[in-house]
C-alpha cells in the first residue's frame, strides 16, 4: 500500500523502506536510495529512484495544507527594514505582511496523489541520445577537467543551456544523455505523456516543495542576506526534507500543468533590479507567484529556458 504524507512522516526507517521497495515493484522504478534524512529541524526517510537514466524521489501524497497566509507573517526587522527600502523605491504601497500575502497563494487544504518527482528540474527539449555520443563525450571532458578538488565527485547532473545534460555517475561516466531541441509547452506534455509521466500542478508542486511546512519558505520565516542567486551556499541550496533539489534560483521558474503558472522563481527579475535581499528571497517561497511574468511566458514559447520537474504517479 502506498501510504499519505501523514502516514510517511510516522513511519521508522525500517517500515518506510519496505514501503519504497513496495514503490519500486509496483512502478517499475529502480530503488536507488533510501535513508533517513534532515531538514530544517525535521527528519523524514528518503526514497530515491531511477526511472530511464532520470533520478526520483518519493513525495506521499494524500490531504496537505499548502499555500501561505500573510496575515501570519512575522517578519524580522531585517526583512522590515529592507522590504521599507524597497516599498519606498519601487512605489509600493502595501505593508510587507500584505504585500507578501498578494505575491502568495492562498492557505488552503487539498488531496494530492502520491508521486515520485524529479529531483531536478530539467531544460525542455530533451531528446534521449547513447551515453557515448560524441557531442555528449566532447562536453563531459571539457567538464571534467575544470579544475576542482581532486577527490571531488562528478555533480550527479550537468547541463548546457539549450544544448544538452547529462546524468552522471561518481565516478564521472554518463549514465543517460539528451541532446535539447527547441521546446513547446504542448511538445513537452505530450513527450511526457508518452513516458507515463507528467507536469505537476501547483498544489503538487507546492506540496512537494514545502513537505508541509507553514512558514513562508520550506526552511522558517526568515532569509540569509545577500539573494537567493549569489548565495551558492544556504538552506534553499540542500535538498528538501523529500530529497528534491527545488526552488534553488529564482532564475530558473518551472513550468507546471496549468499552463500560465510558474512556481520557484520569477525569472530573476528581483535579483537582476537590485532591488534589496528581502524581494529576491520572496520570490523562492514556496507559494510564490508573479502573474505578470506567468503571463508573459505562457504566451510565448520562445520566451527563454522552459524548465520542467516530471512526476510519475503511483496511483
């Protein structure tokens, strides 16, 4: 049996990997990681799977309470001060606690089915090419020999932007690679769709991203300094309490089944405006919104990089 969030977050390690062999017989999916792990002050078991060279983690499903109610906000007087800085360049008129709450999906309580979710978001337009292509070996070497500790392993992932990505084992060979062609929103539902995976919904999304934490963003209420993007250590850098590495770079949006929203970014448009710490930070809260810059990329498929998380339901 495939059980719900609530039950998942009670369950010993030794209860908990049964049930993620269970997942693995059932879906078809190699059982790669199981382990218990932490995250912001709570310890949950991980499942990690394989599914065609992609890597999985198991998110439980079931009734969730998602989104964020601003009225609950308690801001520290950093955030205070930097969001009045802020207000007072770019006109804003609200306070921070509505100001947040207007950038923000409402609290609400949904049933979300069980899924396994990508661990990474990946660049649309993926065409699966052998690990040995020459394009994909000419890419890894230049990678490889960058220079970095000589005990450091490969990265697990690497990409090039409209170009190609890889998955990479430890010890640096390719274990799957694509080459990427230029996407549309309906290609790539359509391309995962014929995989027996999809995009996640908003609620998914959030539910996945959050593990049902309350606070503004998956680790509390407050932000380190500096933004979200320069910040390349800190807690939106590790992964989540289900093991995904998600909302990370506000840059980097993703796309999700309702076409005209994006969760996990606003294409960098805080950061690139320089617009303090506080902003940057919203925009990687889990329920943030920008319906403007949604708008605009759902219009136009030519708009950027189109990031995607796929999900395999188990239900």
């Amino acid at each position: 049996m495939i059980i719900d969030a609530a039950q998942w977050f009670g369950l010993d390690t030794v209860a908990a990997e049964k049930v993620a062999t269970s997942i693995a017989v059932r879906s078809g999916a190699e059982l790669a990681e199981f382990r218990a792990h932490e995250y912001a002050g709570r310890r949950v078991p991980v499942a990690g799977f394989v599914v065609g060279g992609e890597r999985f983690a198991f998110v439980p499903g079931g009734e969730v309470t998602v989104g964020f109610d601003g009225d609950r906000f308690e801001p520290t007087p950093q955030q205070e001060a930097c969001f009045a800085d802020s207000a007072a360049e770019y006109g804003i008129e609200r306070d921070i606690r509505q100001f947040t709450d207007s950038v923000t999906s409402p609290r609400r309580t949904v049933v979300v089915p069980p899924l396994l979710v990508a661990v990474e978001a990946v660049e649309a337009g993926a065409v699966a090419v052998p690990p040995d292509h020459p394009d994909i070996v000419r890419r890894v070497d230049r990678l490889q020999r960058q220079p970095r500790p000589a005990a450091e392993p490969a990265p697990g992932q690497a990409e090039w932007a409209g170009a190609a990505r890889v998955t990479l084992r430890p010890d640096w060979t390719v274990e799957a690679a694509w080459l990427l062609d230029a996407p549309s929103y309906d290609g790539e539902v359509a391309r995962l769709a014929g995989l027996g995976q999809r995009l996640l919904t908003p609620d998914e999304w959030e539910h996945a991203c959050g593990a049902g934490a309350t606070t503004l963003f998956r680790w509390g209420d407050a932000n380190p300094e500096s933004d979200p993007w320069s910040a390349r250590t800190g807690p939106h850098r590790g992964p989540n309490l289900f093991g995904l590495n998600i909302g990370q770079d506000p840059y980097r949006e993703e796309r999700t089944a309702i076409r005209d929203v994006l969760c996990g970014g606003d294409g960098g448009t805080a950061v690139c405006g320089g617009s303090g710490s506080f902003l940057p930070w919203l925009t990687i809260a889990t329920a943030f919104r920008d319906d403007d810059h949604a708008a605009e990329v759902a219009s136009d498929d030519d708009y950027g990089t189109m990031r995607l998380r796929p999900a395999i339901p188990l239900t």
